[in-house]
C-alpha cells in the first residue's frame, strides 16, 4: 500500500507538472498575439529559450536554495518513493520559470536576448528562491515573526504573492529601465498606438494558460490525500469572475476580456484553499476590474510601456490575491480562517519588496556591464529579423504567397 500511495502521488504531481508546463505556451502565445507581427518569432523562442536556463538555474542553484535539497546524489537515493522528490521539483521548476516568462511580456520588442537569457538565470537561479525559500520553507523566520506578530502565518497556497506579484514586480523594474518603445510616445503628448498582432493566437495563449492553471492551483496540494475540490472551484469562480469584471469594466476590448480569467485566476491563488466559492467570485470580479484599470493608468497616463500589463495583471493582481486570502479566508466571511489581514499584508509587502528591489538589481546591473536594449535600428527591424533571421511568415512578407 505504501508503494501504491507513494506512486499516485508522483503521478498526480507529475500531471500537476506537465500542465504548468503546457502554461509556458500559453505565455508564449499570450505574448505573440500581443506584440506586432516582427516581434512574433522573438516571444515564441524566448519562452522556450527561458524556461530551459530555468530548468539549469533552479536545478544546479535554486532549488537547494530555497528548500535546502540538492540532487548530487546516485540515481538509486533519488529513486526512493518512487522518485518523488524529483517529480517535486519538476513541479516547482515550472512555477520558478514562470517568473521570466511573466517578465518576457512586459519587456517585449526592445529587450536584447541573450542578455534576458542570464537575468533569467540570475532571477530563477537567486531572486525567486529567495523569497519562496522565505515563504514556503520557513526560511530566515519569516514566517516565525509574521506569525507571532500578525496572529498567523503568511499564507499563500499557489503562488499569488510567491510567483505572480513576484514576477509582476521584477517585471515593473525591468520594463523602468528598459524605456518605452520606440515612438511609443510623442513628442507632442501623444501616444502611438500599437493594437494585438492576433487576436486568435492571444486568445489561444489566454486559453491554454486557463486550462494549465487548475494544474497550477489543484496540484499545489502536492499529494492525493491532500488534494481539495474547493480548489478547483474556487478558481473557477475566480476565474468567471476575472472575466465578466473585464467585460463590462473594458467595454467588450478582447485584449481585456482574454486577461479578465488570468486577472482572476492570479488572484485567487493565494486563498483557493481558503475561501468559499462565492469570495473567490468577488476576489476574480476586483482582480478583472483591477487589471483593466491598472493596464488603462500605466499605458495612458503613466507613460509606463508595459507591452502585455504584466504588473498590472500579476504584480497589482497578485497584491490584491495576497491581500484576499486575507479578506475572504475568514471564517467570517464563509472562509476557512487560520489568516489574518494583516499576517497578509505583511508577507504581501515582503514579497513586493524582495521582488522590485532585486528586479532593479539584477536588470540594472545587467544594463550597466552588457546592455539590455536592443539598437534603434534593430528595433525598427523588429527583433525577429534582427536576433533569428527570420519573421513569422517569411513567404507572405516576400510577396511569394
């Protein structure tokens, strides 16, 4: 029987594993249908590219950093519970890479490539474990002080504050230091417009990162007796809630409406284990709302050049879901309890400011030694031609087809 259980739960994880896995093409397509159409080829081979550097970053660094656990060992000690420990870090390893591919979004069509390849090492390798070692692992007694302070420990189930704010908060760093794109802004005041390449390949990416998150969200239960349909629920609801919040709130847009599900899919990350289905329908409706008006503030009047909002949907988003399982969690609210707002708050702002803080570090150290942007020209190339030698339908922009 031990045998049996110790199977179905590396069976369930590896699931859980490939479907955050199977997320990367959705951030990868999210991403082509965003950017314009010289850009498409470099979003397709920086998701692929970045998430095998965070295959060898967390592998070789940070996973030991966080947890504290390293895989040097013969292949028959990692084969114990029928290798359980390694399907562990698989799954975790899809979170981690993750956080570069939040980045690669909101640093679309000016960012050099290779140097984003080593600020994803240097993030997923250092940064991120950093704070999930904190969170996740009782690290640098964090937890100890929110706890004894705060009545509670910081709590954050799959990842609201843990992968998302963080990612959305590095993200924010980079894309200040980067600068808007070229022409983004006028002279005069004005802005120039840059509409989605493909509506078909952004919803495509919306979906596909839909589907993987009850992968990401379900399976954070780690193990088959702890799994819980609560959760499942929950983000559905939340995730029903992102998306009829971004209807109404953006207008019928299909660029809101197909990030209202992510908005609200973020957001109940933290507390879906938590909270009763209809506080994680309220936490998706603010998320779906949050990110509308987030995205509107920071492209309009901010003047902050966030290609795909990626601080608006999963830095602010991933605060708010910080803070809802906080809100919601309560049992006086039809919630679980065991959290308290201010415990929340408390981890939330941790999160937050290891996330922006060593986003500014790892990209401004890059910026100042190698460089992060591309050239005016290559920019006005776009960076398929000017970094892979080749645009998303060469035939058709020839002429031939």
């Amino acid at each position: 029987m031990e045998s049996l259980q110790a199977g179905t739960d590396v069976l369930f994880i590896l699931i859980g594993a490939v479907m955050v896995l199977a997320m990367h093409a959705g951030f990868a397509f999210l991403e082509v249908g965003t950017v314009r159409a010289k850009n498409q080829v470099n979003a397709l081979a920086k998701i692929m590219s970045d998430f095998a550097i965070s295959t060898i970053a967390y592998f070789f660094v940070g996973y030991s950093l966080a947890y504290g656990i390293d895989f040097f060992s013969g292949a028959e000690a990692l084969q114990e519970k029928n290798g359980y420990s390694l399907v562990k870090f698989f799954f975790l390893l899809t979170f981690a890479a993750a956080i570069p591919a939040i980045v690669s979004g909101g640093i679309a069509e000016r960012a050099r490539f290779y140097p984003q390849l080593l600020a994803s090492f240097l993030i997923v390798g250092l940064l991120y474990p950093l704070f999930e070692g904190m969170t996740w692992n009782g690290n640098f007694g964090m937890q100890g002080l929110i706890e004894s302070t705060f009545g509670a420990p910081f709590h954050d189930f799959a990842g609201s504050v843990v992968v998302h704010a963080v990612g959305g908060w590095i993200a924010l760093a980079a894309v200040l230091l980067l600068g808007p794109r070229a022409g983004r802004y006028r002279k005069d005041g004005g802005m120039t417009a840059h509409p989605p390449s493909s509506i078909p390949f952004l919803s495509l990416g919306a979906w596909t990162l839909t589907v993987g998150w009850f992968g990401f969200n379900v399976m954070s239960a780690q193990t088959v007796e702890a799994v819980s349909g609560l959760v499942a629920v929950n983000s559905l609801m939340a995730m029903v809630g992102g998306i009829l919040a971004a209807l109404v709130v953006g207008k019928n847009d299909p660029g809101f409406l197909h990030n209202g599900p992510l908005a609200g899919l973020v957001a109940v990350c933290a507390g879906s284990d938590l909270m009763h289905p209809l506080g994680a329908l309220i936490t998706g409706g603010i998320a779906g709302a949050l990110f509308v008006y987030a995205f509107t503030l920071t492209q309009n009047k901010w003047k902050i050049d966030d290609v795909l909002g990626v601080w608006p949907l999963h830095g602010l988003c991933g605060l708010w879901g910080g803070l809802a399982a906080g809100i919601f969690g309560l049992k006086a609210l039809g919630g679980m309890g065991g959290v308290t707002l201010t415990a929340q708050l408390a981890g939330t702002l941790v999160g937050v400011l290891v996330a922006f803080a060593g986003g500014f570090a790892v990209y401004g150290l890059i910026k100042l030694t190698i460089g992060i942007r591309l050239t005016e020209e290559a920019e006005y190339l776009g960076a398929d031609l000017s970094i892979h030698k080749i645009t998303a339908q060469p035939d058709y922009n020839r002429g031939e087809v």
